[in-house]
C-alpha cells in the first residue's frame, strides 16, 4: 500500500473545494509513483552493491532523494502550479488526472510542463 502525504496539505487560498480534491488526489497519485519509482531504483543499485563505499554511495544518493521528494511534495500554494507541472513534465503525474481544475490553472500547467 501507498503511503500518503495528508498530515503535509493545507488548504489552496482561492481553489474552490472540489479543486482541492482534485488536487490533493492527484498530488497523491504522484507522490505514490515517485515512491515506486525510488523503490525500483533502489532495488537495481542494492543489487550492484560490491563494497563498503557503494553501500556509502547508496547511502548519499538515499539521503539526496529524500531531500528532494520532501521539497517536491509539500504541499501549500506557492508555487503549486510549478510543482504540478513538473510532475507532468517528469511522467508522474497526466493534465487528464488534473480535470476539475479551473481552466486557467489547466493550461498554465501544461504550458509550464513544456519546459
């Protein structure tokens, strides 16, 4: 099962609330593929682990990418279109799992993803 992120939301100023659901579920979704994604790519270098310093570089590359899933998945106002677009942008995340979202905020998105 995927964890979720939900102790981390706040309310979207200015979002009506069947916007914010879209939005928390989708940013869910996407949080639950980066997860997978690590997972997978963790599984492939533990396997190539030969010695004391690749267990110290999986170590480094554990840390850096939980530094980076932390900031990439918090979840407030600012910047959440940037976030939403670079989910898209990176294939976690589809404009299609973003229906519900006002239509300007759709295609500032999707202009950004391009990018």
């Amino acid at each position: 099962m995927v964890e979720t992120m939900r102790e981390g939301w706040t309310e979207l100023e200015g979002w009506t609330d069947p916007e914010q659901s879209v939005a928390k579920e989708a940013f869910e979704r996407a949080y639950g593929r980066a997860v997978e994604r690590l997972v997978t790519a963790l599984r492939d270098r533990a396997a190539a682990l030969h010695s004391a310093e690749s267990v110290w570089q999986l170590h480094d590359y554990l840390s850096i990418e939980r530094h980076t899933m932390e900031g990439r998945f918090d979840f407030r106002l600012d910047g959440i279109l940037f976030v939403f677009a670079s989910l898209v942008k990176d294939d976690l995340l589809t404009i299609d799992e973003l229906a519900g979202l006002d239509a300007e905020k759709l295609a500032k998105i999707a202009a950004m993803s391009r990018f």
